[in-house]
C-alpha cells in the first residue's frame, strides 16, 4: 500500500495539473484514481488543499477517523509536474 503522505503528495501534484488544464481528461482520470487511494486504501473522508501564497507552499487539509489534519508542500515542489507537463511541447499544446 502506498504510504499516506505519498498518496497526498502525489493527489496534490494531479489536483494542481487538472485545476490548471480543466480539459485534459487523463489528469481528471488520474485525480480520480488517487482520491479513490485516500478513500479506500487510508479511509480519508474528506480531503483538500489550498496555496498559502505568504508562505509559498501548498496546504492538504483531511480528516481521518474524526481528526482533522494537515500537511503542507512546498509550492515549487508541488507545481513541479505541472511546470514538467507545461515545458514539454508534446503535451503542452
């Protein structure tokens, strides 16, 4: 299984992807699959992340078993697929 932290990194990354290109259906497709990890594989029920732009990172608010938590990423970290996807002529166009 994989570890929380990595499945949350890895939604954070898509999430910024699909929010950024609403008609690229294999990001959605994707987002999907690791919201589908948090949900069945760490019984997450609700999960969501928001830029804190003062602090330039990225902050995953969820909630498990009743608690709420958080995590944060640093945004250069967690925009970096985004800008690899964004720099590639292949898949930017």
């Amino acid at each position: 299984m994989m570890k929380l932290q990595v499945a949350l990194f890895n939604w954070l990354q898509i999430h910024i992807v699909s929010e950024a290109r609403p008609d690229d259906h294999a990001a959605k497709e994707t987002l999907h699959f690791f919201a589908d990890i948090l949900r069945e594989d760490h019984k997450l029920t609700s999960f969501e992340a928001s830029l804190d732009v003062e602090q330039e990172q990225y902050v995953i608010t969820y909630r498990c078993d009743g608690e709420l938590y958080k995590q944060q990423v640093e945004r250069e970290e967690a925009e970096r697929l985004w800008t690899d996807i964004e720099c590639n002529p292949k898949y930017s166009g």
